[in-house]
C-alpha cells in the first residue's frame, strides 16, 4: 500500500512552471467562452459596438459577440417608461402613494398668460424606438427629456388663461405638449416615442386657493343663473312665437275667406248681369221670383196683395181649424 505524500509549495510551484501554458490555455478558453455569448431579453434590443462602432443591432435571445473587440448595450426598447414632474411616485401598488421629496418648488409652479400662478403636475410616459439614437446622439437623452418636457409645458400654459388651464383647457394642453415634445425629440434624434402626457394634478398655490376657490364659487354660480335664465327664455320665447303664428294664420286666413267670398259674390253679379242685359224682362221676372221664394216663408200665415188698401198684408183664414 503506498503511502499518503503531502504536496509542500515547491512541489505546486513546480507542477505550475510544468504545465503553465495547458492553464493559461484553460483560462483564456473559459474567459473567451463567458465573454462571447451574451442573453438578450425579451422586451430588450442588443446595441453592438466594435471598438467604439456601431455594427449591428440584436434581437431577443442568446447571441454571440466578440470578446474584448465587441461591446453590447442592452436597451429595454418594449419598456414604458415615465417622467414624473411636480410629484413623485413613492409605493406603486393598488392604492398607489404620492410625494414630493425630490423635487422642487420651481418645477410645478407656473406663470400662466393672464399673469396667474399656478402649480402644473404632469407625467410624460414614453418609450425608446431607436435605441442607436438614443445611445450615441445625446450624452443624456433623460435629462435631455426632462428638460425639454418642462420647457414645452410653460410655454404651453403661457399662452393660456389659469382658468383654462385648471378647467376645460387641460386636455387640450396635454395634447399640445405632447405633440411639441414629439417633434423637438426628432429634431434632437433622441431616439424616443412620447406614449402619453397626463396633466395629473393643477392647483393655484396655496397663498391664493381659498380666494381663488371663492372666485370659482362665484362664476360657477353665475353660469347657473344664465342657465336657467336661458331655460326660461326658451320656454316663453318658443311658445310667444307659436302663438303669434297661429295669430298670424287665422288672420290670413281670415282674409283669403273674405277676398274670395268677395270675388265670388263680383262673378256672381256679373253673371247675373250678363243675363240680365241679354233679356231684362225676363231675368227681372226670375229675379222677383227667386227674391219672393227667399221672403215669403219667413212671413208665417201673411201674403202681400197689390191694391190701394191701407192694409196690404192680409191674414189668411185659419183654414187648420
């Protein structure tokens, strides 16, 4: 049975200078084998360099590069990401915390157009569509955002009323502010896609919001006093009118039936005149005769006889006894 040999230093230092170059071999391979390939996430897009060039960019999966001459930068191109401004999100969870460490008092307060103070709270959610750009043209692309985000929102908010920005103008500017920072991040190849601007929260500061809510009060007060004014006028003005044409119908029609009774009753003599000065006798006998037709029922049990009596209504006998 052989003996157990303890290995002193001299003899590791010898088994090294034997077989140093098989171990330096060993070590470039697996240095070689850990730098080569590289996992590209899902959501992600793989930058590569070659001594500081760009070459090529990598999609999702296990990929292969050169070692010490290739660099990759990985970018989360299918990420949403989001600037917080005037506010920061402290807890992200079903009921989510807000606070304002972190941020200052400039960065929300605003000079609107009409010369008010306001304190303006947006979020600006984007994402990286070319990650080259975002890389490589701008040393912060972040901060070059944020900047730009606050620079379009004060102008935007400049050029409006504190009551259109704190009411019905609010959508109207988020829409503005996003289409202007989609166009300067072009302008500035920031490689980026603004998603969406959210106004999240605009206030007037506080030294001035209990006469400023007091203002409100009132005008909203007033808008509901000419609401109801103009409920009213609708409601008697409409009916007024109606009756006024309904004045106005019988009128008119009133005198359409007397022109054309009157026109009747012209053609009606005429007629009768035309006969009449065919054969007077003879349309004086049917005129006499016609008239008595008319008459002599209205007199009852009286007939009218020519003579010289005083008394030319005569009754008749009672002959029904």
């Amino acid at each position: 049975m052989a003996e157990n040999k303890d290995f002193t230093l001299d003899d590791i230092e010898g088994l090294v200078k034997k077989h140093y170059k098989k171990i330096i071999l060993v070590v470039l391979a697996i240095i070689v084998g850990f730098g080569s390939f590289y996992q590209v996430q899902t959501e992600e897009v793989g930058v590569v360099t070659r001594l500081g060039k760009h070459v090529r960019n990598e999609s999702s999966g296990l990929n292969v590069k050169i070692p010490f001459f290739e660099k990759v930068y990985k970018v989360p191109v299918e990420r949403q990401k989001k600037q917080e401004f005037g506010f920061r999100t402290e807890k992200a969870d079903v009921r989510t915390t807000y606070g304002r460490s972190g941020t200052t008092e400039d960065e929300s307060l605003m000079l609107t157009g009409d010369l008010n103070l306001a304190k303006v709270e947006w979020v600006v959610q984007y994402r990286i569509d070319k990650p080259y750009n975002y890389l490589f043209k701008v040393r912060n692309p972040e901060n070059t955002l944020h900047a730009i985000s606050e620079a379009i929102t004060r102008q935007i908010v400049g050029d409006r009323t504190v009551n259109e920005v704190l009411t019905v103008g609010r959508a109207e500017v988020a829409s503005k502010v996003k289409e202007l920072m989609q166009k300067t991040a072009r302008e500035y190849s920031l490689g980026v896609q603004i998603i969406q601007v959210v106004l999240q929260d605009v206030n007037p500061p506080d030294e001035v919001k209990q006469a400023f809510n007091a203002v409100n009060e009132a005008q909203q007060e007033k808008e509901t006093m000419i609401n109801q004014a103009k409920s009213e006028y609708n409601k008697v003005i409409p009916k007024a009118r109606g009756q006024a044409e309904e004045t106005i119908q019988k009128a008119e029609g009133y005198a359409t039936k007397r022109v054309n009774n009157s026109q009747g009753e012209v053609a009606r003599f005429n007629a009768l005149y035309k006969e009449y000065a065919q054969a007077p006798k003879v349309t004086k006998q049917r005129i006499y005769l016609e008239t008595m037709q008319e008459v002599l029922p209205q007199l009852g049990d009286r007939i009218i006889t020519p003579g010289d009596n005083k008394n030319e209504i005569l009754p008749l006998l009672n002959m029904k006894r």
